[in-house]
C-alpha cells in the first residue's frame, strides 16, 4: 500500500465536516480554551493542549461536550506540521497509555477476590484499566462526521512516524484493533466501479493504485471497458473512500503478461465469451487501515459476483508481482545457485567473466539493460526462473509463512501457486522488485479450503511445472 500523507484539499474537506460537526452539537456546551497550539507544537505549547484532552476525558459537560472537545483536538491535529503531528502522537502514546501499576494492583485484588460480587467488581475495574485514556479519546470520532477517516489518517501518521519512534508502535497496534472492530467484513458494501462513476472516485483509483500505477486517463478508461472490472469495498462511515479494490480482465487463457492485459491500442474482447478472470491488481486504499484484513473476503465475493454475471468463466486466477524476489536474491544467490544444474549456471559466469556464480549472477543484474541483450537475457531466464520457484516455495518467515507478502496473501486466501512467468512485467518496478517476473495464482474453488488448511500447516501448494523447478 503506498504511503498517505493528508493533502491539503483533504485538510479542507475534513477540516470542513469537522467544522459543521462542531458547530452542530457544542452549542454552549463547547468549552472553549483560549489560544491554539502553534502547528509545530513546541514543548511550552504542550500543557494547553494536554488541558483539552483532560478536559475531553474528563467529559464534565456530558457526552456531547467531550465530543465536542474531540472535534476540537482533531481540527488542532489537521492543522499541525508533521513535526507538531509526531510530539502530539508522543504525548498520546506516553501520558494516556495504560496505567501498569495499577492494572497490577487491580489483578492482585481479582485474585485475592473471593466471593462473586467482589471477583465482578475486581473484573470490571481491571477492564476499564485495560483501554488506555488514548483509545478512550479516539472513540469519541467514531460518532462524529469525517472522524473514522480522521482515525484511518492518523494511524498512517502512527505507522509512518513509528519507524523511526518505536515507542508509537504499541500505540498503533492499539488503534488497528479498534479500526478493525469497526471494519467487520459484515459492514463493508461491494460496489462496481465504472466509468459512469463520479470523477472524484475515479481520482482516488488512480492516487491509490499501488501495483501497476494508472498512467494516464486513457489508461484508466481502458481498465474499465467492457472486458474490464474493477470492484472496491466500502464502509458506510467512508461512503466516499475505497478501502480496497481489485481489478480483473476477463480473458480467454491464463494471462501470463501485464503490458497485454494493459494494452490500450488492444481491442476489447466479449467478455461474455471469456472463460478466464484474471486478478492482476489488489490495492490497498488506506494506509492507515494497514493490517485490516479486507482481501480474502474481496477475492471471494468478486467471485461469485462474476460468476453470477458470467456463466463461462471457468478459471479465477492472478497474475501477480513478486515484489520481494529481487532483495531475496540480492542476499542469498551465494547460497542456492550451488544447488542448480551446472549447464545452467555456466552461460552465466561466462558471459560475466572470472567470477563465482552468486557474484556473476548479481553483475549480469547490475546492468539495467540486460533485458534488452538477447544473450544475457537468455542465459538469466533458467537461473532467475529457477531462484523464484526456491523463493516463492522455500523462503519463509516466521511461523512458516511465504517470505513474499503477495505470496503469502494469495496462499493464505486458498490460492495455489500455477506458474512463473518470464519478463511479464518489464516496467521500471517490474524489473527493480522481481527482475521482471510475474507469477500466477490459480483459485480453483473446489481446492481453496484444502489449500488454505495445508498452508497454514506449513505447506505451499503448488503445480507441478512450478514444484519441479526447486
């Protein structure tokens, strides 16, 4: 998922509804503070805004006051810099985290509770212990216009941030939690993206496209013609805002090249006479939701969807990135080129001249322009097509899962591994991430519960042209 940073025109729209929401429920309920943080929230600026988050958890005036008072420390956060956005999310993270002595002490008292009504006491108070001031806080956007896309925003300033301050990690995960309680895949509605749909929707999939970037509005016209689907899930507090969205060709044959299926110049085909569905773009749409789990149940639902529609489909596959073979290989050719036929690794070293496999392998790479030298590009096709089959089959991470996310995430779905497609994607990210290979991940409906159980018992299935490779 590509990063989000909040846009200038989000700060207005946002900081519009946040406005509105205000001026709607505060009345004289609002309490009002004077002064306004500055925007990069220097160390003399923090007790006032401490000020109004104690005020709003201490909700004095009722509910609708410390709702009020949220809407006012969200329209202080849109207006800080990034600096300013970091010290607020460290005050967050240090001052309204859990309290552990006394959730210590709340714990002795439930074990040292005897009779029912104490053990019910004791329990209940150890649970409020257990949701930290800071969640507390943040619940209150869930009711308020804009304030669940405000969340969604500002985890991806926590996730952003927490690469270089770990102690806003615990802080994140917290809010994911609470994201993910409120992005229940029973809420989220399905929808048909067109080109008859609003040009402000059509904006977002071209900013949020994150596999195959959408080059132009010819491009985009043309991934929604008439052989082309493209399907998106959306939350009712986000009516406007894809969450996740998936684009399908459908084809005739398994797809094994993306500059094809992307081909503007190319004629649109029946796609009632389509007997293939290719999934061949997944985008996560909010950064901030990052670790939500929306794509099993998209993938399933789109399914069926153009099963009903299109009675010939037969096939559901992918055609899919391997964005993590490159940096694999880059660290470990040393340790499995030893392992392949010697008449494959010869034309490798001989054409990168007095150097051991692994070191001629990654010299022959080195030069940017080896895929349009017919030689070098022959001689890396066994041996490339050889390490992804060992990387997509062999490399893991903890807990025995795929080491490459698209890997994993399709395994994990039900899908199996089909093929390993040579050059099919030769596009600047293409050949940095996977050398230009692309991958196929074939769903067949009667084999996703058995494949999904095998994997998650440490088992990748896979087809035999695939297995035989390793």
């Amino acid at each position: 998922m590509p990063e989000t940073n909040l846009s200038p025109r989000f700060l207005g729209a946002a900081g519009g509804r946040i406005a509105r929401a205000l001026r709607e429920i505060t009345g004289a309920a609002r309490m009002r503070l004077t002064g306004n943080p500055r925007p990069d929230l220097p160390p003399e600026d923090m007790d006032l805004l401490r000020a109004r988050v104690d005020a709003c958890l201490a909700a004095r005036g009722g509910e609708v006051a410390a709702r009020a008072q949220a809407v006012e420390i969200g329209r202080i956060y849109l207006e800080l810099s990034d600096t300013g956005r970091q010290r607020f999310l460290g005050l967050l993270a240090t001052h309204y985290a859990i309290d552990h002595d006394a959730v210590r002490q709340a714990s002795a008292k439930l074990t040292q509770a005897t009779d029912t009504a104490a053990i019910a006491a004791a329990g209940q108070k150890l649970r409020r212990l257990l949701d930290p001031p800071r969640m507390q806080l943040l619940k209150r956007f869930n009711t308020i216009a804009a304030g669940v896309k405000f969340l969604a925003d500002l985890r991806a300033d926590l996730l952003r941030f927490a690469r270089t301050e770990p102690v806003l990690s615990p802080f994140a995960d917290e809010l994911r939690e609470l994201l993910a309680s409120w992005f229940d895949a029973g809420f989220l509605e399905l929808r048909t993206i067109d080109w008859n749909s609003p040009a402000a929707l059509l904006e977002k999939l071209i900013a949020y496209e994150a596999v195959h970037a959408i080059q132009s509005w010819d491009d985009l016209k043309n991934r929604l013609d008439s052989d082309r689907r493209c399907f998106a899930f959306f939350h009712p507090s986000m009516p406007g805002e894809p969450l996740i969205f998936v684009e399908v060709a459908l084809v005739n044959g398994m797809a094994d090249n993306i500059h094809d299926l992307l081909d503007e110049s190319a004629v649109a085909s029946n796609p009632d006479e389509a007997d293939t569905a290719i999934f061949y773009s997944i985008s996560n749409a909010q950064a901030g939701l990052a670790g939500v789990s929306f794509g099993e149940f998209l993938i399933k639902r789109v399914v069926n969807e153009l099963r009903l529609s299109f009675p010939k489909l037969k096939t559901f596959a992918t055609l899919s990135p391997a964005p993590g073979f490159a940096a694999w290989l880059a660290e470990s050719a040393n340790d499995f080129i030893p392992a392949l036929p010697i008449s494959e690794v010869l034309p490798v070293t001989a054409l990168a001249g007095d150097k051991n496999a692994g070191a001629a392998l990654l010299s022959l790479l080195a030069d940017r322009d080896w895929v349009n030298d017919t030689r070098k590009s022959k001689a890396l096709q066994p041996v490339l097509t050889r390490l992804c089959a060992r990387y997509l089959l062999q490399a893991q991470r903890a807990g025995g899962r795929a080491h490459d996310p698209v890997a994993h995430f399709h395994l994990s779905n039900g899908a199996r591994l089909e093929r390993i497609n040579w050059l099919g994607d030769r596009s600047a990210n293409g050949m940095r991430q996977s050398h230009g290979i692309m991958v196929n991940y074939l769903y067949k409906l009667s084999e996703i519960e058995k494949n999904f159980e095998r994997y998650t018992g440490g088992h990748i299935q896979a087809a035999n042209s695939v297995r035989e490779k390793i």
